[in-house]
C-alpha cells in the first residue's frame, strides 16, 4: 500500500538533492544539508516508504520520478469496493409504499434495493422516490413499491471487484447516492452490498490517515 504524505521542508529539500543528483548516498546528502546522517534517517525512511525514493545498497538514493499525484492515484487504485461495502437494506417487490418508508426510517438508510421473489434485483428505492410518491391523496398502504421504483435496465450497478474511484466517477455521473454491489448468476443479479457516497468519503478519510 503507497502511503499519502505531506512532505514537510526537509524532506522537500533532499528531495530535490536526489533528483539533481541521484544516485547519491545517504552521508552525501547529509554533507549538503549540513546535518548528521542520523538526524536525516527518518526523513530518507519515510520518503522511501512512502513511494519518492528508492534506496540501492552501497549505490545510494535515487529519485523514482513519481510525483505526490502519482502516488495519490496509485493508492487510490488499491481501494475496492469488497473491502469498503455496507450491508445492503432490501425490500420485497410487493411491500407497499407505507412499509418502505417505515422500512427505510428503521433502518437508516437513504436508499433501498427492491427485489422479485428470487431475490434477484429489479428496483431501486431513494428517500425522493418515497416523498413523491407521498405527495398527493395516493392511499400508500395499497400503493406496491414496484409502481414508483427505478427499475430494472435502468439501474446502475457495480461488482466487488471494482475500483472505489470508478464507482465514485459512476455516482457524480448519474447523479445518485448509492449503487448496489451485485454478483451476476444466471437468472439476474443478486445483491450482495452497497456502496454510497458515505462509503467513499470514509475511505478517502483512511487514505488521508494513514500518511500521518
Ligand atoms: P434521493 O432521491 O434521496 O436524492 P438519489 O439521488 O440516489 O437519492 O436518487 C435519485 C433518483 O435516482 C431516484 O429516482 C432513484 O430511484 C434513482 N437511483 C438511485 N440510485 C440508483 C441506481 N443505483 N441506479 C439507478 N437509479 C438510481
């Protein structure tokens, strides 16, 4: 896993020794800096460590050309979406409008998948599906959540097997809070996750830790 740093003076600066004359040693970056090969050992570690050097031994120091982006993008081609998914809240394709509302309160979530009898996905639910269905004089009790739902081809999905960053480009590109995470059988697909714009902030929080 690259690590996302925010490299401070000294490390910017024999940074820049390396990379206008690497390979060089370690004691000769110190002679530059006027400082004791020990006191530069945690800075050369961290920046080593973290993606901008790399140390050959009795060569020295060499600058690997990636720049804090690269890292950045690096790192976040390592996010996927088995290892950041939440539960996901799924209703019955014959529930009425009433019970999902209720559902959704007690469960706490902005959107729901709805599912057939075979448990494989035909709909999506969001709280705005919900409200407008509301909206009016509609008995909601014998309203089925299948009449207001988003359905089935229009539904944007993704795998566990995807790249957190890609689900995000899908999210801002549809405009929508959440994807259900599906595994494709032959009948359909069955919902196994989801991952919502929570999911995501979260993650892109942990990157941001771990470089401290
Ligand atoms: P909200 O309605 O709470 O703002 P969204 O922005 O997620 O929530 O939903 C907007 C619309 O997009 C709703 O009609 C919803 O059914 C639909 N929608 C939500 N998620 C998806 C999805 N993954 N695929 C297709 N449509 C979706």
């Amino acid at each position: 896993m690259v690590i996302i740093i925010q490299l401070n003076k000294r490390q910017e600066q024999i940074l820049q020794i390396v990379k206008e004359n690497g390979p060089i040693t370690g004691e000769h970056i110190a002679d530059r800096l006027n400082l004791t090969r020990a006191t530069l050992r945690p800075d050369l570690a961290i920046l080593t460590m973290a993606g901008f050097l790399d140390a050959r031994p009795r060569v020295g120091y060499f600058y690997t050309g990636r720049s804090g982006t690269q890292l950045l993008t690096d790192s976040l081609n390592h996010l996927y979406v088995r290892d950041h998914q939440s539960i996901p809240v799924v209703v019955d394709e014959g529930i009425s409008v009433y019970d999902a509302i209720v559902m959704m309160f007690l469960e706490d979530v902005g959107t729901m998948f709805v599912v057939d009898k075979h448990a494989l996905l035909v709909g999506v639910l969001s709280r705005k599906d919900l409200l407008r269905a509301s909206i009016g004089k509609q008995e909601l009790n014998s309203i089925p959540v299948n009449i207001i739902m988003t359905r089935m081809p229009n539904i944007t999905m993704c795998s566990k097997e995807d790249l957190l960053i890609d689900v995000a480009k899908k999210l801002i590109d549809k405009q929508i809070d959440s994807l259900p995470v599906v595994k494709d059988t032959e009948k359909g697909y069955e919902v196994i996750g989801r991952i919502t714009k929570t999911n995501i902030t979260k993650a892109f929080v942990a990157l941001a830790d771990e470089g401290y």
